[in-house]
C-alpha cells in the first residue's frame, strides 16, 4: 500500500467516525453540550503550559522557515491570548442552543399538523491556516449547534492546534459524548484537504475554509460538497450628497482604517460628485495622515493632488493593506452600478442623511450585509449580537453575513397526523 492509499484509508476512518457521532451530537441536549464546553475552556486553562510548549515548537520551526513577523504575531500564543481562547468557548456555551427552535407551523384541512425545526447540518469540514486559537473556535462552534467538526489547520500550526484539540476532546468526554465528535486532521499533507473536499465517501455534508484567498479560492474550485464562505472582502463606502460631513469623516476613516487586514476593512470609496469638492479633500486628508495610501481617479486627484493614480485593478483589489482605491461618482444609480460592477457582495455602507436615498441603497444592493451612516467594520457576529462567528458568507444559498452557531443549522418538517392518508 502506497502512502496515498495509507492516507485515503485514515482520512476515510476519520469521516466515518464522525459520520457515527453526528447522531448522538443530533440528539444531545443543551445541557450536555453547555457541559462539554465548559470543561474544555477549563482543559484549555489547565494545559496552559502544554499548549504553550507545543507553540513554541511551531514558532521556532516557523522562525528556522523566515515566516515573517506579521505571521509569526498571528501564529504565536501567549497567557492572554489562550485565557481569551477559554473565555471564548465559555461564552460559546452560554449562547442559546439553536436546535429545536420552531421557525413555523401550520395545520392543512386534512388535520396535518406540519412544523418546520431547526436541526444540526450534521458533519462539517473545517479548513483553516495559521491562528491555532481556531481550533477552539470552530469545534466551540459547531459543537454548541450540535454538528461534529473535522478540523484541518495549517501546517504550521500543527503542534499548537493539536495541543488545543487535546484540551477540547476532554471536555467531550467529561459531559459522555464521542470523541469523534471533534476530530483533528494531524497530517500535513496537501492530499488531507483534497479528500476532505472530495466529501470522504459523503460522510461530509459541508465545508467551511477560513483563511486568504488562495485557501478559499482553492476550496471553492475543487470541493464536491457544499461550501459557505467568501472568496474576498471588496467593500465599500459611498458617500452620498446629502451625507454629514463629520460623520462621513469618522465613518470613511474608521471603516478602512480601524483593522486593514480584516475581510470588512473598506477597500474603495466612492464619493459623490455633488460633494467631492466640500467633502472630498478632509476625508482624503484624513486618510492620508493616518498612513492610507489613496489611489484616486482623475476627478478625485484634481482635488487632491497627492493620490496616486487609480488603474482599473484597484476597483476590484482586496488590498487588506493600508491602502483604497476612490473614484468620483454621478449619484446613487452611479454608485451603485459601480458596486454591483465591482464588488464581491460582501458589505457595502452608505453614508446619507436623506433616508430615501438610503433605503434605494439598501434595497438595490446583493451584498450579504448593507449598512446606513456605519462602518463596514460592523461586519463581525459579535457586533450583530450573535455571539462568536465562524466566518462571514457571501453566497445566495442558506447563510448569508455573520457565521454563528444558529447559521450551521438547517431545518427539517416535522408532520404529525391521526392516520391521514393521501387519497
């Protein structure tokens, strides 16, 4: 037997097990997965020193690879970070259980009784890079929303990753449900995601990638199971004619600014023409001063003159960098257009003090989250109240924005009758 035939055979273990599992996660009560929870946040305080030493073990290899600083600082762990990883999971347990909930019932003249019930999606693949802290966060998640995760991280971090998973499977078995129920993919070999997006036998029933873009571009083309995710953050800000001028300020500078590495970080500004001469030059300033690159359009650098010249693949750049790309535009419909031209339906803000306006934005756009005198850095499940989130969706089909527990379920009728029978 070949290496790759080794490898099928364990990965196809690992999906059956979980495939095995998903029934007794189905049937668990709330109580049972709270429990579960809060001993693998206490597992992951008491091994404090086991997973720290497995950290170190990642950095040094990474260091000894000249992995650069910003991917050292997301790789790394120290005290606060793994008491916030605990705190994490203790605050997924405390959310509501999403299973269970009735979304709608209705009775039909034959006497069916016919209710719609929020259930487990059942096994999800869970394909991540290099923050270890995901680990908790996605097993956390799916377990409270009572599916089983098979976790693969990067290679990177598989020494960190697999001292947290250690922690977590504690916590399963002190509240008595399977092992299985989360698993950690171990090997480092590209081959292990490529199975997992072959589905492993259809023991998988959904894959989430959460990572850059090579990661999610490559699930996307090669996964034979549903995917919920977003190939990239090209966000936006519209300031509109009517728009405040000290809000539009805060707004344009915080929605880039606040994070630039973050999928929500504003990436173009567009402004209206009517107000790119009273406006344009303090929120371009702004930017300026605060290290923002600004790669303008001819309109926008005959206002200000300090803009680099804009091509026509910065209106469809996810720069995740200090850097945005502003063009003039001739109104609403013109912004607009140029959203819908240029966007990736991720979030879209405008910024407006005419409410018609703002409604024609909200209602016109197909972005997964669209706001109003906001900035696109809302876009998190804990700034929607949501609890944690597993990542942010932007495609048509079941979850849409914010990823949380109650997003991975999904629905199935329950019929209660009295011996009806269909003539």
């Amino acid at each position: 037997m070949n290496v790759h035939d080794t490898l099928a055979g364990d990965m196809q273990a690992v999906g059956d097990a979980a495939r095995a599992a998903a029934r007794s996660m189905r049937e668990a009560d709330d109580a049972t997965k709270t429990k579960a929870l809060t001993e693998a946040a206490r597992a992951i305080r008491t091994t404090k020193s086991e997973i720290l030493a497995a950290n170190a073990r990642d950095l040094d290899a990474a260091k000894a690879s000249g992995m650069t600083a910003a991917l050292m600082d997301r790789l790394a762990l120290d005290e606060k970070r793994i008491e916030a990883m605990a705190k994490g999971v203790e605050d997924v347990a405390a959310l509501p259980d999403p299973n269970g909930r009735e979304l709608a019932r209705w009775s039909r003249p034959n006497g069916l009784d016919i209710a719609r019930v929020a259930t487990p999606i059942g096994v999800i693949g869970i394909i991540y890079e290099s923050r270890p802290n995901v680990t908790a966060d996605a097993g956390a998640i799916a377990l409270k929303a009572g599916n089983v995760a098979i976790l693969r991280g990067g290679s990177d971090s598989v020494h960190s990753a697999t001292a947290i998973h250690a922690a977590m499977t504690k916590g399963l078995a002190a509240a008595g449900l399977p092992s299985a129920a989360i698993q950690y993919v171990r090997s480092t070999d590209r081959a292990a995601v490529g199975l997992m997006l072959e589905g492993l036998g259809g023991t998988i029933d959904l894959i989430i990638p959460r990572g850059g873009k090579g990661l999610t571009g490559r699930v996307m083309r090669e996964a034979r199971v549903p995917v919920l995710a977003h190939l990239e953050g090209i966000c936006h800000v519209y300031v509109h004619a009517k728009a405040d001028l000290a809000m539009a300020r805060k707004i344009v500078l915080n929605a880039k600014m606040r994070r630039t590495s973050v999928c929500s970080a504003a990436e173009t500004l567009l402004l209206d023409k009517a107000v790119l001469q009273s406006h344009g030059p303090a929120i371009l300033n702004d930017l300026k001063e605060a290290g923002c690159e600004i790669r303008g359009d001819e309109a926008v650098r005959a206002i200000f003159p300090a803009a680099v010249p804009a091509s026509a693949e910065d209106w469809t750049t996810e720069y995740l960098d200090a850097i945005i790309a502003v063009r003039a535009v001739d109104g609403l419909e013109a912004a607009i257009a140029h959203i819908e031209s240029h966007g990736s339906h991720h979030t879209d803000s405008i910024v407006t003090e005419d409410g018609a306006a703002a409604e024609t934005f909200l209602n016109a756009l197909d972005s997964a989250i669209v706001l109003w005198n906001a900035s696109t850095q809302f876009a998190d499940g804990g700034e929607f109240g949501m609890g944690a989130e597993i990542g942010i969706g932007t495609g048509k089909l079941h979850a849409r924005g914010p990823v949380g527990v109650e997003q991975l379920t999904t629905f199935k009728y329950v019929v209660r009758g009295a011996g009806q029978i269909r003539p």
